[in-house]
C-alpha cells in the first residue's frame, strides 16, 4: 500500500482538509436553506404547469435554478422557481435535446 504524504498548508493558512471541510459544510448549508426558502417565497405550486401542493406532497416540489447556477442562491428566490419533479426534468431535457439537435452533443 502507497504510503500518503501529509497535506501542506497554502498561503492561506488553511490544509486541502479543511478548506474541503468547509466547503461542504457551506454547501450544507445552502442546499438546504435555499429549498425551504424557495418553497415560503413562492409557495407549493409549480411555476411551468401551475399544479398546486399540499404540505404532504411537497417532496414532489423542487428548486430549479433559471441561470442554472446552483450556487446562486440569492436571499429573495429571483433565481429560483418551484417546479414539479415531471415539469423539472421536462427543463432540463430540453436543454439536452436542444445541444442534440444542434450539433452540440459530446462537446
């Protein structure tokens, strides 16, 4: 078995360790703040295909993020919206289908 070199610290201060402890953590975090926040901006209705909710099927409800960048995560839901899991994946195939049809796939 290789035997494995302690990590050095950067400039920072900080090892390879505890930067990614951090960053997990703070991913954690947000992942779970921005869902429950989502859910009390907008409600429990999905924004593409207007169904609406009750509290016992909210697992049915997710965040998309319009940029498509999970990391923003702005406090007031501007970059998000409530979409069923059916109209969700609808949204996110599109994208592939439309990459597919043009030319983009395996780029």
């Amino acid at each position: 078995m290789k035997q494995r070199r302690p990590i050095r610290k950067k400039e920072s201060g900080k090892s390879a360790e505890e930067i990614v402890r951090e960053l997990r953590q703070a991913g954690k975090t947000a992942s779970g703040d921005y869902r429950e926040q989502s859910l009390r901006i907008h409600g429990l209705i999905c924004a593409k295909c207007g169904r609406e909710f009750e509290e016992k099927d909210r697992r049915l409800l997710t965040v998309h993020h319009k940029d498509g960048n999970h990391l923003n995560n702005p406090p007031d839901g501007s970059n998000w919206e409530n979409l069923c899991v059916y109209c969700h994946d609808d949204e996110h195939s599109r994208g592939m289908m439309g990459d597919y049809l043009g030319g983009k796939e395996g780029k």
